[in-house]
C-alpha cells in the first residue's frame, strides 16, 4: 500500500465547492455489484458508518444482506461531554437501526482510544480478519481521507482483507473537504447510485447523530452534509500492495 502524503481535515479553510466536485464525480463509471454474502463496516468512529457508506448500508439491508458493522473507536474525544462514548454508542444504534431495522444488522464495538488507533492496528486488523471471510463485501474509509484513525483503520482492514479474500472497498469521508478534486483519488472511484427508499434511510441515519451535527461549533458542520447526502455514494478500489 502507498506511503504517501496523507492530506489532513482543516474545517477552519474552504475546501473544494460541490461544483469542482461534480466535474469529478459526473463522470465516474458505476459501481458493479457482484453478489456478496455479508456487508461488513469498519467504522474508525461512530457516524462515519452512516456518513460514508449509509446508502450501501441500507441498500444491503433492504435485500435481506445481512450487514455487519465493527466499531473501532467511540470517538469519545469529539466533544466535551464526559458521557460522549455513551452517547454516541447510543446514536450509532439509533442510525442503524434506520438503516438496516433492529434484525437486520449485528454491531461490534472495539473500544480503541479515539485518535489513537494507529497504534492499534494489529488489534483491528486481528479483529477484522476473526470477524471476515470470502464472499463478503468490507468496506472502510479511504487510506487517505483527512484523519489518522481513519488511515490506521483503512490499513488494518487492508491487511485483513487480503488474508481472507475478502473483497474490499474504501469510501471517502473527510476526503470531500480535504482533497484536491483535480488530484483525488475519488477520480477513479466508481458510484454507486441509491434508490429513493436507501437514500431516505440514510438521511434518517444521519439525524441520529445529533452530539457530531448540534451546537455552535458542530463536528459535522451543515456545509458537509450536501456532500455526504447525495443521490449517489462513491467507492474506491484500495491500491495494490
């Protein structure tokens, strides 16, 4: 996998407009499906299950594909609150339940410090490859989406991935503020076009987030959400090794 520059997340500069975006994006080729046992989520904090693949997720669900979603971190570090773990254990649920229905998806939390899953990585990737298996569908973060957990979960999931034959995925978060349209590697990604009923469920998902999208100084500023509530996902084959 590539050693390359990771870009870092900086809310306080503009990133590119949904216009620079959309030149990109415009042209992608769609995303071709092959059948798949189980949908697995690696998700470095709660929320980036819904905001990154959410429309997969529920897509997934509303075929009767089981879906399974591992919890790296409980992005305990994102706010003030003493109980933020908590909450936020509670709003993931809440989020898929949206997604998937109470039945339709099993969620594991692995309670690595959040921030700190670089140092981590030969437990997630050990508990990532104990959990999938061949003809399953994984699906992480990019390797270079704007955050350290997410680049330490992408590698994990990497690894594990390739030891189980697994097909995996990787789908940008931070990358659509923190990436250079011209340059991304959301250029060679392919979309993934959502039905109106997945497209709902993630909306709904999303709004379960409420500590990430509230207050004056949210986590999740409103002028992301139009980047991560399309009509459609982007997903992104990782690099050879």
């Amino acid at each position: 996998m590539s050693n390359e520059f990771v870009p870092v997340n900086n809310l306080t500069v503009d990133g590119p407009t949904e216009e620079e975006w959309a030149e990109v994006t415009a042209s992608l080729a769609p995303l071709t499906l092959e059948p798949f046992g189980r949908l697995v989520v690696v998700s470095p904090h709660p929320d980036d299950e819904t905001l990154g693949c959410g429309g997969l997720v529920a897509t997934a669900a509303e075929s009767a594909v089981p879906v399974v979603v591992l919890v790296v971190t409980d992005g305990e570090l994102a706010g003030p609150q003493k109980n933020l773990a908590e909450i936020r254990r509670g709003e993931l649920r809440a989020a898929v339940a949206a997604l998937c229905g109470l039945d339709g998806v099993t969620v594991h939390f692995l309670e690595r410090p959040d921030g700190g899953v670089a140092g981590h990585l030969d437990f997630v990737r050990s508990a990532v490859t104990d959990v999938i298996g061949p003809g399953d569908l994984v699906v992480c973060p990019l390797i270079d989406d704007g955050h350290p957990d997410h680049e330490a979960v992408s590698r994990a999931t990497d690894i594990a991935a390739r030891t189980t034959a697994a097909r995996l995925l990787t789908f940008p978060v931070w990358a659509w503020h923190c990436h250079d349209p011209k340059s991304s590697r959301i250029g060679r990604g392919r979309r993934l076009e959502l039905g109106e009923s997945a497209r709902r469920r993630k909306r709904t998902a999303i709004e379960q987030y409420v500590s990430q999208l509230g207050g004056d100084n949210p986590v999740v500023p409103a002028w992301m959400l139009p980047r991560l509530d399309r009509a459609f996902e982007v997903y992104v084959e990782p690099d050879a090794p």
